[in-house]
C-alpha cells in the first residue's frame, strides 16, 4: 500500500515540475517565433508539444528522425538527471496536439524528417491523430513523414493518422508509409476531415477502415482543396468509401489513387461521392461494392468530373459504372475508362445511371457484363433526361452493340483521329493513331495532339478570322462546340446541295449557343435545306442559338438563296438564325424559298433578342402561331429590336401572324412589309405598305444612314449596296433645319419633325433644339417612333428650350423602354409634357419622358398631368435611372401591375446608382411592393432636396418618398402624401433593406400621411412642417440664410410646406402708364438691329414679344419671333452710353407672389433675393428704376410686365421699337 502510495505522489511531483519547466526545457531550443522555431530533438520533446497547449499557436521545427515506440528518457525534474523506466507511447499516453476545445493554430516542420510507429488505440475517442484538430489560415504542417502508424478509436469520429480535424490551414508535402487507421465516421489515411483547408504534395500507402465518409487519404473534403496527392494503400468500409477521398465536395485536382477499395456503397476508385470538381485525376485501383461502384467515383451529385480516367476494374450490384456509378445532374467532359465493369444492373462502361447528367467528350472501352439495363457508356439514360455528346464506346472490346446514350464504335474507328474531331478545341488529348485510344497528354503516351480542323486557313481570332471556301467548311463549324465563339469569313458564294434532309450541323445549339461573328463578305449561301419533322426538335436554321452575353455576337453581310426549312411542329425556326438571344444581324438577306414551323417561325430568324439592321426577306413562312415574313417573335426580357428592314414573301399561319412579325414585345423601327404579296394586312409591328409604295423610296424614311441601301425606284425593293444591283443609293433627306451640332443643332417646329427622329437612328447621337410646343393627339398606339432603345441608345443633346410637347399617346405590351425617349445615355434638358398618356402594361422601364436613363442627365424637365402605367420600374418622369436628374418635376398619375419587380414612383420607378437632386412630385403613385411618391426603389441611388406631396398605395414596402432602399442616401427631403397598404408602410421610406441607406436630414407629414411610424427619416406635425426653422436647423440651405449655404435651394411660405427655388417666384411689376426714356447728352440713343441673314425689321412678328436674354452698357442681346413665330436671336448696338429715366409717378408699390413691397420684397418673412443675368439684385435694380436714372436699351414699357425666374435667368416680356440707321 505504501509503495503503491508513494508511486503515486512521485507521479504528481514530476507531472507539476516538468510543467513549471521553461521553454529551453521542455524542448531542444528556439523561441516559437517564425525565424526561431521551437527545435524538436527528441521524443520527449515531441511528448511535451501536447502537454503544453499553450504552446500550440508556436512554431516548430523537427531536427531528427524519431520513433515513437521506443519508451522516452523521463521529463526531468529541476537539478535532476536521472534517467526513468515508464514505458514507450502506447494506448492513450501520447499527448495528441490540438483538440476541438483548443486547436493548434502555429507550424509544424518536418524539415523532411520522419516519425515511425505512432501507436493510438481506444475504444470511443473522436479528433485523433497525432494533431487532433488544427485550424487556423496560418496554421501548417509540412515536410513530414509518418512511418507505420496504428490508430485505432473503436467508434471515434474525425480519425487520421496525422490530423483529426483540419479547418482552414494547410499540409504540404507530408506522407504516411504503411501503417493502419481504424475508426467509425470520417476516417483517413492522412486527415480524418479537411475543412476549407489544403493538403499539397501528399501520400499515403496505408490500410484504412471506418464505417461512413471513409478515403484512403481523406475521409471528407468539405469545401477544401486536395491537389497533386494520392493514396495506394487499402480502404474498407460501409458507405462514401474512396480511395483518395470518402465524400467530396470540395475540389480535388491533379491527384490519384492506386489501392483497392472494398465497401457497401456508394464506392469509387478515387471519390466514393462527389459534389464539387475533380480535375486531372485518375484511378487504378480496383473497385469492389455491394451497390453503387464506380472507377473514380461511385455517386456523383451535381459534381464536375474533368480531364479523367479510370484503368482498373469495378464490380458493384446496381448503379455501376467504368468512371460513375451513378451521376446525378452531374457534368463528366473529357474523360475515359477503360477498364472492366461487371454487375447486376444498370451497369456501363462509363456510366453505370446518368439523371439530368451531361456527358461531354468521353470514351468507354471495357468489357461490360451483367444481367439488365447494360451499356457500352451508359447503362440507363434515367427518364431520357441525361445528355450525351460527342461521346463513343468500343462496341467489339465492350461486348456491347447498344447503350442508353453516345456513338458506338469499332476499335479501328476508336484509334482514328477523325473519329475525335470535335474534341480538338481543347488541346487535352493525343492519340497513336492505330495502336491506341485517345489520351491525355499529360500522360505522356506515344500519339500526336487531336486538333481542330483548319478550315480553309486562319486562326478564328478578329484579325485573322476562320476561311471558309466551302460546304464542308461551312458545315464543320456546327461540328465543333467550342470554336463557336470565333470569327468566320465566307470567301466565296457557297452551294449546299450535297446536304439534304438532317444531315447538315446547325451552327450553335441552346447548350452551345454560336457566340463568335460570321461575315458573310458580301457572298450567298445557296439551296440550304433542313427537313425534320421530329417533335421536339427546336431551334432550327442555318444558326440554331445565337448569343453571348459578354461576346460581341454578329453575322453580317450575307445572303441565302432558295432555303428550305421544313421544322414539322418544331419551335423557333427560321432560314437564317432560330434564336438569336442577343447580338446582332447585320446586312442580310433571304430571296426565295421556304419556312416552316410549329411557332416562332419567321423568314428570317424565329426568335430575335437581339438587334436586326438592315435586313430583308423574301421568303415564303408558314406556321402555326408567332408567324412572321421577317420574325416570328420579337423580343425577351432583355432586348428585341428591328431596324430598317423589310419583307415581302408569302406569310400563312393561324394565331399571331403578321406580314412583317408575328408577335412582338421589342423595338420595331422604320420597317415595312408588302400587304400585297405577303397577303397580310396586319403585323404586330411595323408599317405595311402596297408594292408601288415599297418600291418608292420615299418610303423608308431615315435609311439613308451609311448608304446601306440601293433601290431601283419604280421597280424593285430596296436592296444592300453589296449586292449590286440596278439602282440609286438611298439617302436621307434633310429632315430638320440645322446640322445636328452643338452650334447648329437640328431644329424641331412640328410634331412631324419630332416623330421623324425615332426613324432615324443614326442620328441619335446630334444635337436637337425644339423650337415650338407640339401637339401628339395625331399619334396613336405605337405609331409614335421612341427615340432610343436598348440597342441604340440616344447618345445625342435634345434641348426643350422651355416648349412643351402635348397628348403623347402610347399603348404597348413591349417590354423594351417607353417613354418619349426609350434608352438615353445622353442629355435632355428645359423641356415639358403636357397631358402624357403612357400604357405597358407588360412593359419593364416605363416612363412619361425617359424609359431608361442609362448615366445620361436630365435637366429643367417636366410632366404635367396624364399617367402611366406598366409591369415594373414605372416612373412619373423615369423608369428607370442610372443617370444624373435635376430641377425636374412631375404631377402624373403612376401605377404598376407587376409583383417583385422594380418599382413604382411619382418621379422615378427604380433609381440604381443614379442621381436626383432638387426635383418633386405630386401625383398618385398605386402599385404592389415598392411604391413611393418620388421613388419606388433606391438602390445605390443618392436622394437630395427633393420632395413628394402625391397619395401613395400599395401592399408593402410603400413609402411617402421612397418604397424602399438599399445602400442608397437620401438628403434634406420630406414627404407629406397620404400613404396606405398592408405592410411596411412608412411616412418617409417603407423599408430601409437591412438599414443599409443613410437618411439624413428628411422629414414628412404625420398628419397629413397617416403614418407615425417610417424606416428612416423624422416625422413631425404639419405646423412644424411648415415652419422655417424646422429644416434650416436641420442645415437645409433656404434663401437669405447665410450659415447652411449660399446656393439658396429652398424658399418657405406663410403656412406651406417649403418649395425649391427653381420652381419660381412671380413679381408683377405694375408699370403703366410710365414709359421708359433713353437719352445721351440730349439726344435719342441710336440702336443699330443685327438680323441673322435673310431676316430685316419688317419679319418681326408685332403680336409677339421679344424676350431679352442680356444686356448691357453698350448692346442687348434679344430673342424676336419672326415668320410664323420662329424664335430668331438679334443683337443691338448703341453708339454711346444710354442714360434712361423712368417717366410718371414713383415709387409705385410692386406686389409679390401676393404680398406688397415697398422697394425691398419679401416673401414670408424672408428675403426674396432675385437674379438677372448680369447677377444685380432685384433690389438694386427696383431701386433703379424707382428713383433714378439707369443704363438701358431704348424700349418703351408701357404694359405690365411679368418676370419669371427660373434658373436665376430674368425673362421679361418687353415691346421693342427699333431704331435703324438714318
């Protein structure tokens, strides 16, 4: 009992004094900093690392080989050196480095060194290893070897014989040789789970067995990276058994396993299951499972599977596979096996059950044997859902002549190079034609590089695009996928006779849209027939898909003669392109022949999305529904737009067909179709005219732009200048005065004038200055021509010059902008509309002036009265904005139909990024989500001075000033509208998204909106809504305050709320009958009138007044109407300084905005400052006129005059005498 007792307390004593030990101590040197690593010398010191947690966020460095078994020298307690008999690490007893409660976080080197014989073994212990758990983005181990470990936890988790547990840190260039690692879930070779972290140049050769998530090298990858690694050692286990990996879904690149693998299922030679990426990998191990088995993976789900092979045998029950046993919406490209496959079923050579899978460029070439559903690739093609492309398999070597999916192959075909043309892009595969299957090259077998054909020379980039001389140039393109984002140039006129039925390789598919550019050069493409009758069997023409969306897409300059398309029932079909989603088409044109469909069938494309220029066809098109002479459908989501274009062939079909476009939701301009020939007298967009007026080229207004056209007047259609035939090049007449330059700018005085720019797309990019208020009742529906589209936007300046433009009139289910202006990038500025009337009900980016401003500006513009309604980003002014807008206001009636979308707002739907300052609203804004009184949804967008007043409904995320806002900022605004809904309701803002906007500054009305409650912003009662100080010590700038700034943004009334300052303060300056006398020393001042060229003083219009735009000591600048009220600028010069006087009783009393004043004026009780141009102060210069003489031209102002102030401009409405030389 004693000795026993004594043992004890000796036990204790040396446990506490190794432990008060120092660093220099406990190990063979060094500090733990980087550049001064702990040295590692012995086994005790290895001992000592995990007794001392502490430690374990320091860096070590191992400086000798070690073995664990032989028994340690003992931690020696202090002035103590004798050596101790405890026995070697076994069971328990080596402290493990790292547990789940404290992880080590520091650097483990190796330094290439090795540790033999790490012994651990019991019954339930999870996290073991010879570190339990790391973690950490700086936490390594590296340039390590473990020899002949056993690890052995019973029904322990998170069991390796390196690390348990790895989160986010990394090993690199480790082994483990031999040895053997049991235990229950996440089980091995090297780490048990590696989570985000890395494992680099790694091994393992030893014995693994577990129960779930069991691999050779790792029992789970979750979100980590395994690169350049393998394992050969032996893996055993229940369910996701690999030998590399048990369960992935990470990435796992550049990496092989060699052993055997035994389980249940799912069981793969490399992954038992897979859900992210395996790349450049390959298995020899060979497979045997009592269910699901593949040769690299056993269950795929949604993985990727690239550049792999696989050249040992599997065996399995169901669901096995030469590379996959069963995948399941996973995608497999560029992969081989060659090895033999034997189960019950289903069971194939590459794959044993494909579900919604794509396999891509892959061979199979084992023997294939079992008792169902067998396949020399794919056993079951589940549901038929799974595609197969381009793939094959050996039908001699397989003993297979049939599978649910690929191409079968003898092996003499097998080991040709033409067999694989298409998988050339890549560069990924060799082949030693006649002796042996493709390989990749970085196997480094005999064989050349499989390469793409040449063509008929070329490199397909832009300068040196792909030649085709023909037909089978031309078809070859359709054959290979991924050169389908290169060039092409046709070099000469091509016949496809030789190509009947089927047989010819549409150009791009839905799957592998074309994304590259085709030029035609100016050549034809002769007798192209396509003839499938199958169901299902969609996107037929000579290009199938078309579009990329971050390629420039383009075929150009190319004509077909005599197509014949026979689609049966199928969709989208058309002579030229099935679907173009977007890009362009460019000079084209089909001349004879026939289309036919099911529906989306058009003469020229089926379905566009994209932009088509300068197009004709005259072919016959018959279908069901969505028929048209040029395009079946125009229009998607995004895009749709038809420009100068035309067709003229037969159309027949039996809902939605249309001489020109069946059905149309996009951008129709300036295009026509021949109601005679076509035998329709309706299209959904477009023009239709009689042949005589087709022939007329008068008809296509706005043509002209680049001289793309000829026509030979009288006799035939229009043609493309590259055709060369009989004819006069079509140009644009002069539409408008002026030269569309910023000093010229082309001049707007009739509605016709205006309508005419939406016709003229070339010009969309000058100068425009209105110089009339217009009317528009005479445009209905659509037949208003919208300047800009998503195509082309309007780039160009258009100058309202302070006109109005009436009853525009609108009514469209297009989804593309609307607006006065559709896409404008460009400036629109001092102009008005009056009474607008806006309907899209299906339409995104709906607005009264712009649909969408894309980082364009709107200036001093306005909408007074009408509405406007549509599906999403619906905006009194703007739709949509991402551009700059000021000093503009609107009072129309707004409303949305659509949910979710967008937004719905009194002066903009959806402000994204974009800018608006010093602008109101007062109309009512109704919609679902995202309903606001001047915005409906602020994204990123800035906010500042600016003000609702308008009602606003809706069901959520409504609010007085804006529905709702993200990362947005709104500045000094206030709202004071009614606002009603269901939920998230808000006087100022309905939702601030996850309180991501600023709101500073900004009010609204409690009483007045009915809401107390608001996500941002302050609410106050109307009295103090309507009291100066409320704002200005909240630092809004109100005039003739001078601590909150000088640019005078906000003025305030007695009991209003406050206005901005551009919105004008009348002063009626009541003047008769004083007359205004200019004089120099006596004698009348003498002006000499400067008319523009072919103008004299008699053009002046009497009953118009002139408008004085500056002045000063010498000469006055005026604006005169003259011939039928054009506005003409003057100039007059005086020979000296005039002295003038005002004649009559002064000082006469000046009202107000409704308020007397007596020489200074005021408004409320503050300082009404007022600017001219030449930036006096109305004070100044009422003082002038009511006491003493003043510098002014000779005008006799016997009539009231009324000042109005926007911009700080006076505008004064003068009568003027002129005085001409004697």
């Amino acid at each position: 009992m004693r000795k026993s007792s004594l043992v004890g307390k000796i036990t204790v004593v040396v446990v506490i004094c190794f432990f008060g030990l120092p660093a220099q101590a406990k190990y063979g040197g060094g500090t733990g900093e980087p550049n001064d690593p702990y040295l590692i010398n012995t086994t005790d010191h290895m001992w000592a690392i995990g007794a001392n947690p502490g430690d374990w966020n320091k860096c070590f460095k191992l400086m000798a080989d070690m073995d664990l078994s032989m028994p340690p020298p003992p931690p020696p307690p202090p002035m103590l050196t004798a050596e101790s008999d405890l026995a070697g690490f076994t069971g328990t007893n080596f402290n493990i480095i790292g547990n789940y409660a404290n992880y080590f976080t520091g650097v483990f080197d190796g330094n290439g060194h090795k540790i033999s014989n790490f012994n651990y073994t019991a019954t339930d212990k999870s996290y073991i290893g010879l570190f339990g758990c790391v973690a950490g983005e700086n936490a390594e181990i590296r340039n390590l070897g473990l020899v002949a470990p056993y690890v052995n936890t019973g029904k322990g988790r998170y069991i390796a014989s390196l690390v348990g547990l790895l989160r986010k840190g990394k090993i690199t260039n480790c082994y483990v040789e031999g040895g053997s690692v049991a235990g229950d879930n996440y089980v091995g070779g090297m780490v048990g789970e590696n989570k985000r972290g890395t494992l680099a140049d790694c091994s393992s050769t030893g014995s693994v067995i577990g129960n779930w998530h069991v691999g050779g090298l790792v029992g789970e990858n979750a979100l980590g990276t395994i690169t350049d690694c393998s394992s050969t050692g032996t893996v055993f286990g229940e369910h996701q058994i690999g030998g590399l990996v048990g369960y992935n879904y990470g990435d796992v690149p550049n990496s092989y396993s060699t052993g055997s693998v035994i389980g249940n299922g799912p069981v793969g030679g490399l992954v038992g299951e897979n859900e992210v990426t395996i790349t450049n990998c390959y298995s020899t191990c060979s497979v045997k499972g009592n269910g699901t088995a593949g040769g690299l993976v056993g269950y795929d789900y949604y993985g990727t599977i690239t550049n792999c092979y696989n050249m040992a045998a599997v065996s399995g029950t169901t669901d096995v596979g030469g590379m996959v046993g069963y995948n399941s919406s996973g995608t497999i490209t560029n992969c081989y096996s060659t090895g033999s496959v034997i189960g019950n079923g289903p069971v194939g050579g590459l794959v044993g059950s494909g579900y919604f899978a794509t396999i891509t460029n892959c061979y199979a070439a084992g023997t294939v044997t079992g008792t169902s559903s067998l396949g020399g690739l794919l056993g079951h093609n589940v549901w038929q859902g799974s595609e197969i492309i381009d793939s094959f398999w050996d039908i001699e070597t397989s003993g297979q002549t049939i599978s649910d999916g690929g191409i079968g192959k003898t092996t003499a075909r097998m080991q040709m190079a033409s067999t694989f043309i298409v998988w050339g892009c890549e560069s990924v595969w060799t082949i030693d034609e006649g002796n042996d299957y493709p390989r990749f090259w970085w196997e480094n077998k005999p064989g050349e590089p499989i390469t793409s054909p040449s063509y008929g020379g070329g490199s397909g980039e832009p300068n040196d695009p792909y030649l085709i001389y023909t037909a089978e140039h031309l078809n070859t393109i359709g054959l290979i996928p991924c050169a389908l984002d290169k060039h092409f140039m046709l070099i000469s006129d091509i016949d496809m006779s030789g190509y009947t039925g089927s047989s010819f390789n549409i150009i791009g598919t839905w799957e592998n849209p074309f994304k590259g550019i085709f030029d035609g050069n100016g050549h034809t493409i002769s007798n192209f027939t396509y003839i499938s009758t199958s169901t299902g069997t969609d996107y037929i023409g000579l290009f199938g898909y078309v579009g990329g969306w971050e390629e420039r897409v383009e075929i150009k300059n190319l004509g077909l003669i005599g197509p014949n398309i026979d689609a049966g029932t199928s969709g989208a079909v058309g002579s030229l392109v099935s679907v173009l989603s977007n890009g362009t088409i460019t000079n084209c044109y089909v001349e004879g022949g026939s289309v036919s469909g099911g529906h989306d069938v058009g003469g020229l494309v089926g379905s566009n999305g994209g932009t088509i220029t300068n197009c004709y066809s005259n072919v016959g098109v018959s279908g069901n529904y969505y028929v048209g002479g040029l395009v079946g459908m125009n229009g998607g989501w995004v895009s749709g737009t038809i420009t100068n274009c035309y067709s003229t062939g037969t159309v027949s079909g039996t809902t939605n067909v249309g001489g020109l476009v069946g059905n149309n939701v996009g951008n129709v301009i300036a295009s026509f179709w021949d109601i005679e020939n076509s035998g329709q007298v309706d299209s959904a967009a477009g023009e239709g005219k009689t042949t005589a007026q087709m022939h007329d080229p008068n008809t296509y207004i706005g043509w002209g732009c680049g001289s793309g056209w000829t026509i030979d007047v009288g006799k035939d259609y229009p043609r493309l200048w590259w055709e060369n035939m009989p004819g006069e090049v079509i140009t644009n007449p002069s539409y408008w005065k002026g030269n569309g330059t910023g000093t010229s700018p082309f001049l707007i005085y009739t509605a016709e004038q205006l309508n005419t720019i939406g016709s003229v797309v070339c010009e969309w990019d000058k100068h425009f200055l209105l110089c009339a208020d217009l009317d528009l009742s005479d445009f209905t529906g659509t037949s208003f021509n919208i300047i800009g589209n998503m195509s082309n936007p309007f780039t160009g300046i258009f100058d309202g010059s302070g006109h109005t433009i009436s009853n525009l009139r609108y009514i469209s289910a297009s989804k593309q902008p609307i607006g006065l202006f559709g896409y404008v990038t460009g400036q629109i500025k001092n102009l008005g509309l009056i009474d607008p009337n806006v309907n899209a009900e299906t339409g995104s980016d709906v607005g009264l002036l712009v649909g969408n401003l894309g980082e364009g500006i709107i200036t001093n513009c306005y909408a007074e009265g009408g509405k406007v309604s549509g599906f999403s980003d619906v905006g009194g002014l703007v739709g949509f904005n991402r551009g700059t807008i000021s000093n503009c206001y609107s009072t129309a009636g707004v409303s949305r139909s659509g949910l979710f979308f967008g937004g719905v707002g009194g002066l903009v739907g959806y402000n994204y990024y974009g800018k608006i300052s010093e602008c109101y609203s007062t109309g009512s804004v109704e919609g679902d989500d995202r309903v606001g009184g001047l915005v409906g949804y602020n994204s990123h967008g800035t906010i500042t001075n600016c003000y609702s007043t308008g009602c606003v409904g809706g069901v959520k995320y409504v609010g007085g000033l804006v529905g709702e806002s993200y990362h947005g900022t709104i500045t000094n605004c206030y709202s004071t509208g009614t606002v009603t809904g269901t939920s998230n309701l808000g006087g100022l803002m309905g939702s601030n998204m996850v309180g991501t906007s600023e709101i500073i500054a900004s009010f609204w009305d409690i009483e007045t909106s009915g809401q107390t409650a608001s996500d941002g912003g302050t609410g106050l009662p109307s009295e103090q809504m309507q009291t100066m100080s409320t704002f200005t010590d909240a630092g809004w700038d109100f005039v003739a305050e001078p601590v909150n700034g000088i640019e005078d943004i906000w003025f305030i009334g007695q009991q209003d709320y406050p206005h901005l300052w551009w919105e004008g303060i009348q002063v009626l300056m009541k003047m008769t009958p004083v007359s205004l006398n200019c004089r120099s020393e006596g004698n009348w001042v003498k002006a000499h009138i400067n008319l523009p060229e072919g103008f004299t003083v008699a053009d002046v219009d009497p009953d118009r007044p002139a408008v004085l735009h500056s002045f000063g000591f010498q000469s006055a600048t005026l604006y005169v109407f003259v011939n039928k009220n054009k506005l003409v600028e003057i100039e007059a010069a005086f020979e000296r300084q005039a002295v003038c006087s005002l004649a009559g009783d002064w000082p006469q009393a000046l009202t107000v905005a409704g308020f007397l004043a007596d020489g200074n004026i005021f408004l409320g009780t503050s300082a009404v400052r007022i600017k001219h141009p030449g930036m006096k102060v109305i004070e100044e210069l009422a003082s002038c006129w009511l006491q003493e003489d003043c510098v002014y031209p000779e005008t006799d102002m016997n009539r009231d005059s009324l000042i109005n102030l926007p911009d700080y401009a006076l505008f004064m409405n003068i009568n003027v005498e002129f005085v001409t030389d004697e």
